[in-house]
C-alpha cells in the first residue's frame, strides 16, 4: 500500500502473478467481471478508513461484502492487488457460505439490488457484468437448494425466476460452460435441473 501510495490493498487466497495496480473503476470492473483475484470480500484486504467515512456493513446480512465493497472501492484513488497469498482461509463447514442452502441466502439480492445503483449511477457502463454475476449466483444458489434434504419450493422458484431473467446474456458471458449449461436447464426445465444436482 505504501510502495504504491494506494488507498487499498488487496491479497490473494492463491498465488499466480504478481503486483497490479487499479484505478477506482477498474476495480469494480474486475470485481464484478470476477475475471481477476479481486473479490468484493473484505477479507484480505487494508483499507484507508477514510473510505469507509459514512459506509458501514449492514449487521445481520450475509452478503454484506457485497453491499458494501464496491461502494468503498469506488472510493478509492489507486487500488493494488497483490497475488500473494497472504490471507489464509479456514474452511469450515458450519460456516454460511458452506453450510446447506438456506432462505438467508436470498439476502444476495438485496446487497446486488443496492449495489446496482451504484453501478447504475456511476458506472453504467459495467451493467451487464454485475447482472450477469447475480446469474451466476442464481445458478450456483439454485444447485445448493436442489441438494438440500428439505425443500424450499419458495426459494426455488425466486431462483429460477432470476435465472430465466439474466440467463441470455449469460450464455455470452466468459463464466464456465458447466454453469451455462445449468443455468439453461434450470431455465427451461427446473425439476430436470433438480433431479441432475
């Protein structure tokens, strides 16, 4: 952060590059594209707390990163991402993000509607990525419930109605073919989609 006069620094779960430096806009490309090492997870990561001036994390909702990361990001002067891997995970189990899905998870698109308006307003421009992230979490939620042992009819079909909204675009998207193709069988048959995850 110092070398590089930035006003955040971010590091990296796995090593593979080097040290890159982003302006504010490139940044929330990147973490939306999800097509670098930036991530909207606050782990990981120093911050100027100037930045987060009159931000904070909403308390109690899951995907607080989300809400609250690009607003800061935007913030910022100079971003630099190091591929260091100097934040180490604990997996656990019992966490949110691993643990069997549940409604809570639903909170995704209240942090991606906010988000939204940032994007909206100062980076219209990066529209199609962050709608084409809330398809890819709409697929992967979608697979989670459909493993689930109890089902939530209501979460399915609020999951399936997000992937039928973004799945066209997504098909030109540079996400996986795997999670294209699920997202069109979900899309055009989900109790298939249910018996294959």
């Amino acid at each position: 952060m110092t070398e590089n006069d930035a006003d955040i620094a971010c590091a990296s779960h796995i090593e593979n590059g080097g040290v890159k430096v982003y302006s504010a806009n490139e940044a929330v490309f990147h973490i939306l594209k999800e097509d670098t090492g930036l991530t909207t997870s606050a782990c990981g990561k120093l911050f100027k707390k100037d930045l987060f001036h009159d931000l904070r994390f909403p308390e109690g909702m899951v995907f607080e990163d989300y809400y609250t990361i690009p607003y800061v990001f935007g913030r910022a002067q100079r971003i630099v991402h190091t591929d260091k891997a100097l934040y180490y995970y604990r997996m656990n189990d019992e966490s949110i993000t691993h643990s069997q899905f549940s409604a809570k998870r639903l909170e995704y698109y209240d942090a991606a509607e906010h988000t939204g308006k940032l994007v909206a307003e100062k980076y219209p421009e990066f529209k199609k990525h962050a709608k084409n992230r809330d398809t890819r979490y709409s697929i992967a939620f979608y697979r989670q419930a459909a493993k689930s042992p109890e089902r939530d009819k209501k979460s399915e079909k609020t999951l399936v109605k997000h992937v039928r909204r973004g799945i066209l675009p997504y098909l030109f998207s540079g996400y996986k073919l795997t999670s294209k193709a699920y997202g069109v069988v979900i899309a055009v048959c989900p109790p298939l989609a249910r018996k294959m995850f």
